[in-house]
C-alpha cells in the first residue's frame, strides 16, 4: 500500500458510515468514553499513544498509518 492509498482516520469512519462508537469497537478501543476518545482522534484534538496507534493500523489493515495523524497522507 502506498502513501496514495492510506487515509485519515475520519475519512476511514466515513467510508464505513460508522458512528464514532463503532469505530471505537472496530479498533477495540475501551475505557470510560470510547467514542469520545475516538472522536477526538478523528477531528485531530489528540493522537493515539504508540500501543494503540498499532491498533489502529492492524484493524485498518493499514489504511490508516501513523503518517495520517501527522499530516503525511497524500
């Protein structure tokens, strides 16, 4: 997959047409407010610690890179 090919996190939750709560159990994200933790990462408040960035990746099947959250998607 290149660069060309990978994409927000946001942009992977619209394409799925998922609310931010699915996309937190798809990426099984856990804790008090999942969605929110995930919302936050969408909309580019936070980034995803390291463990968790891996995760993300692996349940996206790499078309969200860590490049994504950093602005390196083309």
């Amino acid at each position: 997959m290149n660069m060309a090919d990978t994409k927000t996190l946001e942009e992977y939750r619209k394409n799925l047409n998922i609310s931010y709560l699915a996309l937190a159990g798809l990426l099984g994200i856990t804790g008090i407010n999942p969605a929110r933790t995930v919302e936050r990462w969408c909309k580019g408040v936070r980034k995803p610690e390291p463990a968790n960035m891996r995760r993300i990746v692996k349940r996206t099947n790499g078309s969200v890179t860590p490049g994504s959250f950093y602005g390196l998607t083309q």
